[in-house]
C-alpha cells in the first residue's frame, strides 16, 4: 500500500483527448520525494531543452505535494510546473487552497497535461471518471466566474476549481492560475494553459488517503498545533509585524501599511516615499479595508486566516491575499480603494499580482518619458487611475500595445526599442521582481537574488531573521528557544551580527556564513515545495512549527519512507540540482545570475564576485553555475551529468568551462 | 413502571459562524477518528459534520451528522438570516436522501456523529483553533430506561437504513447467516 501519496498519476493529452492513469515508482518518491521534487524529474525525463513554452511538446504539471490530504496542519499546496514563457526556465508556481486535497482524495498525486486542444476545453476530473468537456461556453470569462459556472453546470458544490481567466487564454506572460482564495501567479504558467486550450480542470474525490503510523503521526502534528498556539501568544519581538507571528504575511490582517510603504518602491519602483504613513492616510486605508473585507479565510486544515474576502462596493466579491493588497495601489501612486478595486478586475482576468502593477508603471514612464507616443497609448483616458484600467484590459485582451506588454517588461522593452530597456529595470531572469530598492549590500539576500530559480524572494528567505537586532541582550534572549537550526552554528552567526562596524554587511555575515545560511533557507523552501507544505508555517518564518528536526518524523510516520534529516537534505539537494541542471540545459548561465543592477546603492564587486565563486562551489557547482559530474555522481544524478557530457555543457575532464549560451534566444 | 434517576451528561456545541474560517479541519479529523485503525486514513467524504460552505456568499455552516430520515422531508426550508441566503436544507442534520452528506461514500451508509466518544472532547473541536466549535457539557438527570433506550433505538436506526438499502429479506439472512456460524 502507498501512505500519503495515491501512487497514481493522471496522463492528459490534450491533443489526441487521451486520458491514462499511470502507476509510479515508489523509489522515486524516496529519490526525489514528491510535489516538486517528482514533477521535476518527469519534466528532465520529457521535456527537452528544443522544447519552446508553447509547444504540445511542454508539459504542464499539477502536483499535490506529498502529505497533502493527510491531517498535517497547513500542508494543502498545489505545485504547478513548466517552461516559462517569460523565461524560458523552468517555472515552479505554488498555491494553496482546497486543490491538492481534493486531488489526493480523487486518488491522483499529479496531473499532467501534454499537447494541445483545437478548441477550449475543461478537465473534470471525478474520482475514477475523467473526462475532458466542452468549455467553448466559458471562453472570456473570468476565472471566479468560470468556476463558479462550472460547478453549477456539474451541480458539484464541492468540486475545486483551478482555472484560468482572459489572460491564462491570450497567453499573457504573467498569466496565472486561479483557484477562488489562492492562485498560481508567478512565471506565466498561466498562459501555457492557456496554449494548450485548457480552461479548468475540476476535482472532487471521496476516497481515503492512508498514513502509515497512524498514531505516532497525530502525535506530530497535535506538537505542530501546540506550536501554532504558542506562538501566537508568543509573537517574536524586534522584527517587523507580518515576520512577528506565523502565516503568510498577515496582509489581510493588519492595517498597518507603514513598513511597506514606505520601504518599498512606488511607481515602476522608482520611488520610496519615507513619511508617507501618516495618521490620516492610516485613518483611510483603515476604513477601506474594513468597509470591503467580509472575512479572514483560511486553506484547508489550516488555522491561520491569511486570505480575506472583500467586497468593493458595486463590485463582484472576491479573495485576495498577501502582498497583492499593496502592489497595484503602489505602482499607480494611488491608494488602497484603487488598489483593491482593480485587484477584482485582475483576479478575473487571471494575472499575476507582482508582473502585472509593474508592466502598467513601466509603460507609463514610457510613455511619460516619450517612448510610448500618443500614438501607441491611443485611446487612453488622462485620468491616472483610469489609464491603469485601460492598461489592464488591452494587456489581456493583447489589444494595440496591450500586445506588446503581454509579454512582461523585459520582452516588451526589446520589442519597443529605443532606449525601453533602462526602464525594464527591475528585473531577474527577465521575470519582474519585487519594488525593493536598497542601500547597503546583504549578502545573504544577493546570494538569494543571484541564485534564486523560484524567481520570488519570499519563496527562497525565511527562518533566518532578515536584519540584525541592535543589541546582544536581544539577540540572546532570541537564540535561546531557536531550536529550528540545523546546527548550533547558525545561532553564533546571529548573536555576532552587528548593525554597525566590523561584524555588520556587507563584509558580515562572511561570505561562508551567507552560503552556508542561504543553503539553509533555500533547503527548507525546496522541501516543502516536495511536501506541498505552506511556507507560513515553515520556510518563510524565523522559528517555524515545521523544521529540519520534525520535517523527517512526518515523512515516516506519514508516508512510510525511512527518513532522517541527512537523507531529506539530500534528497532536496538531489531535485534542486535537477532543476538547476534542466535549467543549464535550457541556457542559464552564470551571467543569469544578478540582481537588478540599482537593487542596492552601495554595491561591492569583488566581494559579490567572492560571494558567487563560494556559493557555487558550496552547492557542487563549477564557476558558470552548472553542477559538476563528481556533484551529480554524488546525488546519484549519473544520468543528468551524461546528459550533459552529451550535450557539450559537461566535458568529461572536470570543471571544465562550458561553452557559454544564453537564454536571451528570442521566441519565434 | 418508573426506572431509577441516572444522571447523564448533556454535551453541546456551540457553534459561532462569524468565527469560521472555512479551513474543514473539522471534517478531515473526524474522517481520521473515525477511520479503522484509527487515524490510519483520511477522507473528509467520510465525516460526520459537514462545513456547507460558498466563500463568494459568505456562506459557513459547520453542521453535525443527526438522525437518518429514510425519506426526504414533504417540504423543505430556506433560511435568509443578515440578508444573507442559505442553501436549501442547511441547517439539517440528517443523513436524507435528498443529499450526499453524511454518507458513507462507498456503502452510501448513514453516517452519525458520536461526539468522539471515548476523547475528552469531539476533535472538531479539538482541531478548531478559532472556535468556531467550543464544547459546552452539562448534567441532567433521566430515567434510566431512557438510556436504554436510545441504544435500542440506535441499533433500530441502523437495521431500517440497512433494510432500506438491501431489502428487508436480505438483512433477514445475513443475520441468520450469522448466528449459525456463532
């Protein structure tokens, strides 16, 4: 018997309207765990570098993590996986909800998707039946609207929806995936549904999902729960609010907007505007969110409330979480009414929440700027708020220059010419990054940035505090329950960073303790993503209920593998070396790797060279980023290091450099 | 004939709706309880409380598995409370023909909540950590008979939903099946 997982996966081929469920190797699920770990073998296995996002040949993979469906507390992520038509890399996008639980419970850990439907489909996915339906009549609808049509024509109350709206179907870079209170945003996935005609696929499942320890299991997760209650009454003090307490920033939560918004940029992340948060605007933001926000919601078998529903006045309602709160009000210097009000719209549309703010800001300045012309912005309102709109609706219906911007800022500068690109600037991997702008230097958070394949800083930090605490005595007190460290070390790493003089960044943490701590951080995303397990109980928090320590207890008492943390951090190792090594054979290179150029001010060449050599070196890698045959051996990946010998991107003596090729190829 | 007083505990659960976050934790930790061995599987299909929930229309209504009811209601109800809409039959708790819950998936079997009997407290609410469930107990005194005979009425409950299903006959042999090989 399989405990945790189903053992089966659903094969989807859209283009012949094959359906197959397919049996999987347990042995894989110790290898490469589950979730993303799994997904990204499948798509080394089937989807080779030739393979463009919008071919039938790309797959599209939705993955139920591995102890979804199980009474772990907060573990209900659905990991969606393809090639980004962005950047062209592989892109890993993850949402919470009631998805992958339902999936698990329809006897299914994945389901993958290949070729293309002539006409717009829905996959309707009922325990043993599957069928692919007609979805003509949903063409142009809104994902919510899509869903909920959906479910009353199946009269399923109870089926979960993962849909795509407007966006998902024109093939908008940034499309994403929609699924009522979560969605999958980041790296277009969106839109490569959208290629393939795929509208929504719907999930109900009424059987059983085991564990194999039944009793030591509970036990686990009643310790998680009594965590959860302990640190609710036990915020930690000295670190900004939405750090403090657990879950997914507490957006919904808190009216606090002080830190972020006047820490952040504003505009196409131009701007920091440093006393911004006074009590009148405080007083107003308040009242909105209190006018529109119905109630605090939850995903599945989780106690935290970090979703919210909100009800504009005079709109449909909707739900939103996290930062998607603040980023259209920011990019259009307006304020929170705008900034919910055409979060509705954008949610309908099925976009992401970070490219989409940004893109509209950057066309502006370029039309401010006299890039964009009267005649490219034909037709746009004056009105500042309303040319957001109007940006909106052209970029999803790829109308005028609405076409050109559906490709995200860096596609769309090179498209546009004439100097675009210096606009495009905030940018990694040609995917639209977070409005942060710094002074000094971190470390940590270059090697993150750098390195980083999830393409979202919030998806790589976490559980080591972001910024020093000013005094020793503070410090202490912080290392003394830390228990979540892998090793003791960590906490003298912490208890000897200083804000000022010699132990303070850039130079501190050196540039071990940064490799070594962003190792860390990084471990603990990628196990998760394999688990389906959310970050705001885990990877994303300083003193997380879900650590190195318990992670392998809930796999074997869970899904019945023998685990112990050494064989967990290697088996994430293992998968992220893969998605490193799928990505060098896509193109990436060590030239890939940097955080836009104006992120900091004060910027330390040698030391961010220094910083890179080591990191790679740490993580088995030769000085382009590309994992070395001995790593690859090491991870029992003989198979990827004779890809690469064959490929050219390995030679067979060591370390040798490889050609260097770019992912800057342009689509057809 | 006039039985003994027995003094009984009466447990209730409050159930406050504005503190539902409709996480249904409530229904996979009943299905775990439940399952046999315990905990050993999860399938929230298989709970004795359902959270009818519609997030669009703020729609969150825990709802315990009560009696069977062989037949659906002549009439049905629909309650708009706060300008707010529920769906039709929200409130009830039997296990009806007219809808899937409370049901065994595979057996179509009725499902009854049981209060966790055996824990110190049902796990819903256990598990809800925004007490939307909070458990209230207290003691009444009854006629003992009135014990018995709930358990009888219990055992009668489920014989009618078994002869419901297979026939009457059917139930008839097995049983004397059963007997013979004791």
């Amino acid at each position: 018997m399989r405990y945790a997982e189903t053992g089966v996966n659903l094969e989807v081929d859209l283009t012949r309207g094959n359906i197959e469920r397919v049996h999987t190797d347990p042995q894989d699920t110790e290898l490469y765990l589950g979730g993303l770990g799994t997904s990204t073998k499948i798509l080394w296995d089937r989807v080779p570098p030739e393979v463009e996002p919008f071919s039938p040949d790309n797959l599209l993979i939705f993955a139920a993590g591995l102890l979804c469906g199980t009474p772990a507390t907060g573990c209900n992520r659905t990991i969606v996986s393809t090639i980004s038509p962005q950047t062209l890399l592989m892109a890993f996008s993850m949402m919470g909800g009631f998805w992958a639980p339902e999936l698990k419970y329809a006897g299914y850990d994945k389901v993958i998707i290949r070729g293309k439907s002539p006409d717009l489909v829905y996959l309707w996915i009922h325990n043993d039946k599957v069928e692919i339906r007609d979805a003509s009549h949903l063409k142009g609808k809104g994902a919510n609207e899509t869903a909920e049509l959906i479910r009353q024509e199946l009269k399923q109350p109870k089926a979960q929806v993962a849909a795509i709206g407007l966006a998902g179907e024109n093939r908008v870079y940034y499309a994403s995936i929609e699924q009522g209170r979560s969605s999958a945003s980041r790296g277009g996935i969106g839109a490569v549904m959208g290629d393939k005609g795929l509208k929504a696929i719907v999930v109900r499942g009424t059987n059983d999902i085991n564990v194999a320890r039944p009793a030591e299991f509970m036990e686990l997760c009643y310790e998680v729960i009594k965590y959860i209650k302990f640190r609710e009454d036990n915020p930690i003090p000295g670190v900004i609010p939405i750090l403090a307490v657990l879950g997914s920033p507490q957006e919904m939560a808190i009216h606090d907007e002080r830190w972020h918004t006047e820490n952040f940029s504003w505009g196409n992340a131009r701007h920091r505007r440093k006393g911004f948060w006074t009590p009148e605007v405080a007083e107003e933001w308040t009242e909105t969110l209190n006018s529109m926000r119905t109630r605090l919601i939850s995903c599945y078998n989780c106690p935290m409330e970090c979703g919210a529903t909100i009800s504009p006045p005079g709109q449909p309602t909707f739900m939103m979480k996290c930062f998607s709160k603040l980023t259209y009000t920011m990019a259009a210097m307006s304020n929170l009414d705008f900034g919910m009000r055409i979060a509705q719209r954008a949610t309908e549309y099925g976009v992401d929440g970070y490219s989409t703010p940004q893109v509209m800001a950057f066309a502006l300045e370029l039309y401010e700027n006299g890039i964009l012309t009267d005649d490219d912005m034909s037709g746009m309102p004056s009105e500042n708020e309303e040319r957001f709109y109007w940006l909106l609706d052209r970029i999803v219906r790829r109308e005028g220059i609405g076409d050109v911007l559906a490709n995200g800022t860096h596609w769309a500068a090179e498209q546009i010419g004439k100097g675009a690109d210096a606009y495009a600037h905030n940018n990694i991997k040609k995917h639209e990054q977070l409005p942060l702008k710094l002074s000094m230097l971190n470390p940590i958070y270059f090697l993150m940035y750098c390195t980083g394949e999830k393409m979202n800083i919030t998806q790589i930090e976490g559980q080591f505090p972001q910024a020093p605490f000013p005094k020793r005595e503070h410090r202490e007190k912080f290392v003394k329950d830390w228990f979540q460290v892998p090793d003791d070390r960590f906490k003298q790493y912490f208890l000897d960073w200083e804000p000022r003089g010699e132990n303070s960044m850039p130079y501190y943490p050196t540039v071990e303790m940064s490799c070594d701590i962003v190792d860390w951080q990084e471990r603990m995303h990628y196990i998760d993503d394999a688990l389906g397990m959310c970050t705001g109980l885990s990877s994303f928090h300083i003193k997380p209920p879900y650590h190195i320590h318990n992670i392998p207890k809930f796999m074997s008492a869970g899904a019945g593998i023998d685990m112990d943390e050494d064989k967990l951090s290697k088996a994430a190792k293992r998968y992220r070396t893969l998605v490193r090594a799928f990505n060098i054979r896509r193109g990436l290179r060590r030239t890939d790797e940097k955080p836009p150029d104006d992120h900091w001010k004060k910027r330390f060449p040698e030391l961010e060279k220094e910083l890179l050599d080591t990191y790679y070196k740490f993580k088995g890698w030769n000085n382009e980023g590309i994992p070395t045959k001995e790593s690859l051996q090491e991870l029992d990946l003989d198979y990827v290091s004779e890809d690469l010998v064959k490929r050219g991107i390995l030679t067979d003596s060591e370390n040798a450099p490889s050609q260097e090729t770019s992912t800057g190829k342009e689509l057809e | 004939m006039t039985g003994e007083k027995k003094k009984k505990i009466v447990k209730t659960i409050r159930i406050d709706l504005d503190k539902c976050n409709g996480c249904r934790s409530c229904e996979l930790i009943c299905s775990a309880f439940h399952a046999e061995p315990k905990y050993s599987s999860n399938n929230p299909a298989r709970a004795r409380i359902r959270l009818i929930r519609d997030p669009i229309r703020d729609v969150y209504v825990p709802v315990y598995a009560g009696d069977y009811a062989p037949a659906e209601c002549a009439g049905r109800d629909k309650y708009t409370i706060d300008g707010k809409e529920y769906d039709e039959c929200a409130f009830c708790r039997a296990s009806c023909p007219s809808r899937e819950e409370f049901k065994e998936p595979d057996s179509g079997l009725p499902l009854k909540c049981d209060m966790c009997e055996g824990e110190e407290e049902p796990l819903c609410v256990k598990w809800c950590l925004t007490d939307a469930l909070v458990l209230e107990e207290r003691e009444e005194e009854v006629e003992e008979e009135a014990v018995e005979e709930e358990e009888q009425e219990e055992l009668e409950v489920g014989l009618e939903s078994l002869a419901d299903k297979y026939g009457l006959q059917k139930i008839l042999d097995a049983v004397a099946r059963m007997s013979m090989k004791d």
